[in-house]
C-alpha cells in the first residue's frame, strides 16, 4: 500500500548509525552528569533567607534604614 521505506542492508550504514546512537547515549549520560553537578554546587553555596517581620528596620546602604511594610512568601515590601 503506497510507497514503503527503503530498508538499508549496508554493513557501512548500520556501523554509522550504531557509532551515532552511541554517541548520543554517551552525551546524555555527560549531560546528566553535569545537571547533578551543578545542582550539588548551587546547593551547597545556597544560604537561607533572612526572616523579616513588619516594622523592622533594615541597615542602611545609601539612604536609610528602610521600613519592612509587608512581609511576602518571595519579597518584603519596604517603605522607601
């Protein structure tokens, strides 16, 4: 039924293409490697975050110190 795909019997193709399949297994094992490596690095230099509560002062950097307004899951709003 219609056009069927030309099945390759040359010794030379099924070569390349096992030495291409290799090399793409070999990459993503690098790959995953180096994801586990830079997550452990980012990990371990990870400090936790201060704890802020309403009315707090913060040091002064330039202009300050500023007001904690509302303290926020991600942000703390302050009074500038």
């Amino acid at each position: 039924l219609g056009v069927e795909p030309v099945v390759s019997r040359a010794e030379a193709a099924t070569t390349c293409a096992s030495n291409i399949q290799s090399i793409i297994e070999s990459t993503k094992r690098a790959l995953q490697r180096t994801v586990e490596r830079m997550v452990k690095g980012a990990e371990a230099s990870r400090s936790e975050a201060p704890e802020y509560s309403v009315g707090q002062e913060l040091m002064e950097k330039w202009i300050g110190p500023y007001k904690v307004l509302s303290v926020k899951p991600n942000a703390v709003e302050l009074h500038l």
